[in-house]
C-alpha cells in the first residue's frame, strides 16, 4: 500500500459519475471502496445523480456520511418529493427536490469545495453541453438532474438547462479537460435488454415470476431516458482508464427504498475493479 502510496503522488485520478436516478445510488458504494484501498479522488465529474453524490463528495463528506444521508431518506418523503407539480416546462416543478438538496448542500460556491468539481447539464434550446464549475454549486446541480418533461428545465445565467445526462451521461470527457491523467467512470446507466434480463433473475429468486409491478409514469419516462442515453455511454466510457460498472440493472429507476442494495452493488463492482485500478496507476 506504501508504494501505491508513493506511486500516486504526482497522478491526478478523475471519477466520473454517470446519471441513473436510483441506480446512481451505487456511487457510494464505488467511493467507500475507493476509501478503503487508499485511492485518492484529485477531482469529480458528475451527471444528475452523479452530480449530487460528486458534490458531497467535493463538500468534504466522506462516503460513509453520504451513504447515511441515502439510507435515512423514507420513501414517504421521496413520494411527497415526487408530488406531481405541474409547470409550464415539466411534469415536477422540482421545488421540493430542491429545498431537500439544498439540506444536503447548503448555500455552498464551487469555490469552497476541498475537491475540484464540475457537473453536467444540457442547454435545451441549443442543445449544447453546458459544464458547470462556478456559483452556486446547489444551482448547477439542480440543473444537472432537470429531467426533460419531467422537471422543470432550471434557469442558469439567461438559459434553461436540463439533465446532462442528454449530451454527457458520463462525463469522462469533461475530466479530460479538468487534465485528469488517470480517469476511473463509474456508470449504472445499462442496456435496456439487460433491464429484461435481469428482472427475471430478480423473480426467480423472489418466487413472483410474472408479477413484476405495473411501471409508473416516472418509470416509463426514466426507461426511454435510459435507451435514449445509452446510446451516448458508450462514447463516453471509451475515454476512461477503468469502467465499473454496478450491476443494478434489476433496480428501477425510482426504487430509492433499495439504496442499501444499490450501494452494496457498487461495493462488489468496485472491489472487482481494485486490482486493475492498482495495477495501471502502479505502472
């Protein structure tokens, strides 16, 4: 560990975090690993729930502390959270989203961040990417995580943005620019086959074959996200040094209640990336 240590001195390792909703959740679990091998994070990117785990993270937060704040979120606060608000951009007005993330953040200035950050939204009217770095950190990542349809698009500096997920989902590419010289991705955005897949494994074991639940509106509006932004994963993980990837698969877009799960997933992927990620930033 002393030479790995001593190897890391002078590199600059980069953690992109991909969107996911509840699936992102399994962040947390990639950055405890991170932790516990002694791999340090020099800067963060993030996309939607990438962004408000990055940004924690940037605050200070160690992975622990982030991973409390996860498990102490009820599903009867999410529910009032996700109350159908409807606004003239988006299904959710976002207001109640925001005041709890705001809990979380607080009035903070990228400025005062302990590690660099940058997080990811899409300017709806162009359709440019729009990367964030400065003001309000609570702004930027509200705008990262505006759903198109289903939140309000957010109002950044005479624009409307929503989710970076649409140009970015894994915003490798922005570390690059950050001059990251060693990039790890974390991504929980999969193949929508694999959603299939994997919830028939998932009712085998539960002994309810053929009684998955009926998907809501925010599920089927998160699934056509899904396929829409898979299409731009794969471009942007081919940048990154070691892709791991949790497999959450099974995990709907809105089950936060299964954040222990999600988390623990991100655990066991990361841990399966640790000698690779030791093995490249050693050579």
């Amino acid at each position: 560990m002393v030479l790995l240590r001593n190897s890391l001195s002078d590199r600059k390792v980069g953690l992109a975090l991909s969107g996911g909703a509840a699936r992102g959740l399994a962040h947390i679990g990639v950055l405890e690993i991170l932790e516990k091998e002694g791999i340090p994070v020099s800067m963060i990117a993030g996309t939607s729930i990438g962004a408000i785990v990055g940004a924690m993270y940037a605050q200070g937060n160690n992975a622990g502390r982030i991973k409390e704040v996860a498990l102490d979120l009820g599903w009867k606060e999410l529910a009032r959270m996700f109350a159908l608000t409807p606004s003239k951009t988006g299904l959710l007005s976002g207001r109640k989203i925001k005041a709890r993330l705001k809990e979380l953040i607080g009035e903070a200035d990228f400025a005062d961040l302990k590690i660099p950050f940058a997080c990811v939204a899409t300017d709806i009217i162009t359709g440019e990417e729009v990367v964030i770095q400065h003001g309000p950190v609570l702004e930027a990542v509200v705008a990262s995580m505006s759903l198109p349809v289903i939140f309000k698009a957010a109002r950044w500096h005479g624009r409307f943005l929503v989710d970076g997920g649409v140009v970015n989902p894994v915003p490798v590419s922005v570390l690059k620019d950050m001059e990251a010289d060693f990039i790890i991705a974390s991504n929980v955005i999969t193949k929508p086959a694999d959603r299939v897949q994997n919830t028939q494994q998932v009712a085998d074991m539960q002994n309810h074959i053929g009684k998955e639940k009926e998907p809501n509106i925010l599920d089927i509006m998160m699934q056509f996200v899904n396929i829409t932004y898979y299409q731009a994963v794969k471009y942007g993980i081919a940048g990154a040094d070691v892709v791991i990837e949790p497999e959450v698969a099974h995990i709907g877009f809105t089950d936060f209640k299964n954040a222990r799960e999600c988390i623990s997933r991100g655990e066991s992927a990361a841990q399966a990336s640790m000698a690779e990620i030791k093995r490249l930033l050693a050579g």
